[in-house]
C-alpha cells in the first residue's frame, strides 16, 4: 500500500525524484505534476525524467483534482481512503460531475465495486438524469436511480430479450429508490409476461419558424387582364394559426413559400404570366432563363400597399383599362392599385440533354 509522503518537495530535482521513485500516492503524483508544470516544466520533459507518460500526467492531475473536490465535499473517510490508494482512472471519468454529484457517485463506486466501465456508464447516466427537471415520482437524484432511468429509456425500444435481460440485471443491482426498483421489478414482470403491442404515437410534426409555413393566395388570371378581372377577386380572409382559406365559388390558388414577404401581404393577389408577356405588361425587357422559349412567372401583388415609392414597381390601368406594371421615377398622378412585392420563377432544372448539345458545340 503507497504511503504518503509527509510534504511535498517544492523545487523541480525534488518532485522529479518523487515522481522517478515513485514515492507518496498517486494523488501526490498528480499534485507533483501539476507543480512541476507550473514551474515551467513541459510534459514530455517530465516523461523523459520521470517516465509518466504524457497522457498518464493528464490523468493523474485531473483525477487529483477530482480527490480535492471530494474532501471539499466532505466525502467519507472510507471514500477517500480508498481513492488516495487507487482508481485515479475512475475518479478521472468524474471530471464532468458538479461536486455533489463526485462526492455521490465516488461513493457509489466503492459500495458497488465499479470498474472504470462501469464508472464511466453511470457518470453519462447521472449527466442525464441532470438534464431532467422533473424526475418520476420517488425517483431521487442518486446514481443508482439515475441508471434506472437510462435503463427505462432504452428499454421503450426494440431490444432483444437477451439485451433487455441484461439491462434488467443491471438495474436491479444498482436501483436505490423504492420506486426505481419497482420500476425495474416492472420490466421483469413484463418481460415474463408481454402484453399486446402498443398503439405507435402519431406523426407529429410543428413548424419551426415563420418562414416554413406556406401561404395560399387567389390568382386573379394571366395576363393580359383588365383591371376588372384583377379587381374581381375579394379579399382572402386566412384562419389562424394554419393560414386556413375558405373560398365559395369558382377559385383559382397558388401556394407561395412562408417568406417575409408574402407574410407581410395584406391583400396579396397573384397574376400568372412569363417573361413575354410580363415584358409587354412593364415594357421593358425581361429575359427568360431557359433557352428558345418564355419561361412562366408568378407575380404577387398586395392591393393594400398603394403609396408611391421611387424603389418598387407598381400596378396601374393603361389607357385601355388592362392592368400594367410600372415603376415612376417621382409620385405619379395615375392611380395606383397596389404594389409588385415578388416575382417567382419556378425551381430550375437541369437540361441534361441541353448540356450534350451545348459540349458537343463547343467540341
């Protein structure tokens, strides 16, 4: 068994020898490491002088770090009496824990003779159990019931028996509440005895952001068009929370994706044209992205935005009452319908047999 030794030495040879000779507890190799680095000693000089491996240091000064929290925390003598012989490699796993939960779970470690496995299982089990703001009723936060709970979880899942014989085993050994061993006493009463398959939950599903939900608007016709047919369509009323639309009559609609501004719409209305017929409709040119022929558009104009604004284009009545698009560089005196707020153009696709045309050009 290691004894300690009395004091520590305080210069670099001192603690280099310790540590060579391997004299006091590993809790004093760790202290000695941890003083070495601070006198400027780098790992690798402490391995050359010493021969504690880099990562041995690591453990050890961790794991000491660790042992100084548990008699802060006022752990039993028998704890740390213990931990000052042996298990730096398990009190190393308790590094994540809050000091009570170091001071419970290195006690557990004694009383239930872990190994480092078993001790790092327990440590992710006690680290989930934290995350949990209300536990089941007569669960406690003890790392024994802390196991429980993982096991209960893992077991809601398709698990061979084998796999849930083993869990069960587990909980039983290491269940500290009444109801946590009941619990376990449970899934072994079940397991002798499988009921009938469980309902599966619904697909739910929610939306995440405002941008996700889609909204559904009235299409007022394709252009050309006469400002009658574009004033024609009444306002769509929209249900909340879904943007549900009831309509009466004969309708046409289109769903435009949740974005800010289709949102924003109070009395959004669709046209549908392409980019010649919305090139006559703005008379200015509007190119279409695929090759050889006009490329359909959507345009979504809100007829409750009708100021004027040097940075949008607007619709108004040409001369012979069709509907236009125009943008005016000052206030018009002509009177505006409402505001142009997106143009969209469908998802683009790959012309693959386009592409073969175009390299064998160029070829």
């Amino acid at each position: 068994m290691p004894i300690p030794v009395p004091t520590l030495p305080i210069d670099s040879e001192g603690l280099l020898r310790l540590l060579r000779h391997k004299e006091g507890t590993w809790v004093q190799w760790g202290l000695a490491c941890q003083m070495l680095q601070k006198l400027g000693e780098n790992s690798l000089a402490i391995f050359e002088n010493t021969g504690f491996e880099p990562i041995q240091q690591n453990q050890i000064v961790v794991a000491s770090q660790v042992y100084a929290s548990l008699q802060a925390g006022n752990a039993a003598d028998i704890v740390l009496a213990h931990f000052e012989q042996k298990g730096s490699d398990i009190l190393n796993e308790l590094r994540v824990l809050n000091q009570l939960e170091r001071v419970a779970m290195a006690t557990f470690a004694l009383e239930k003779n872990l190994d480092v496995l078993e001790a790092k299982d327990v440590v992710k089990a006690i680290k989930e159990a934290s995350s949990v703001a209300n536990l089941p009723e007569g669960f406690t936060r003890h790392p024994g019931d802390a196991v429980v709970l993982q096991i209960l979880k893992a077991a809601q899942g398709k698990i061979d028996p084998q796999e849930r014989t083993r869990l069960i085993a587990r909980g039983l050994r290491f269940a500290h509440g009444e109801r946590a061993r009941a619990a376990i006493e449970r899934l072994l009463t079940d397991m002798a005895n499988p009921t009938k398959k469980k309902a599966p939950n619904l697909p739910n599903f929610r939306y995440d952001a405002e941008d996700s939900i889609p909204r559904i608007l009235p299409v007022v016709g394709t252009l050309p068009m006469t400002i009658a047919q574009f004033k024609a369509v009444p306002f769509a009323d929209e249900i909340a929370p879904f943007g549900i639309v009831h309509s009466t009559g004969d309708s046409t609609w289109a769903t435009l994706p949740g974005w800010f501004v289709v949102h924003e719409a109070e009395d959004g209305v669709i046209v549908s044209c392409n980019t010649d017929t919305l090139q006559a409709a703005i008379n200015q040119e509007v190119v279409s992205s695929i090759r050889d022929r006009a490329e359909d558009v959507l345009v979504l104009v809100d007829r409750a935005q009708r100021d004027w604004d040097e940075n949008s284009y607007f619709a108004i009545a040409d001369e012979d009452g069709n509907l236009k698009f125009a943008w005016f560089e000052t206030k018009p005196d002509v009177k505006i319908l409402g505001k142009v707020t997106l143009t969209l153009r469908p998802k683009r696709f790959f012309d693959e047999e386009a592409s073969k045309d175009r390299w064998q050009f160029e070829e």
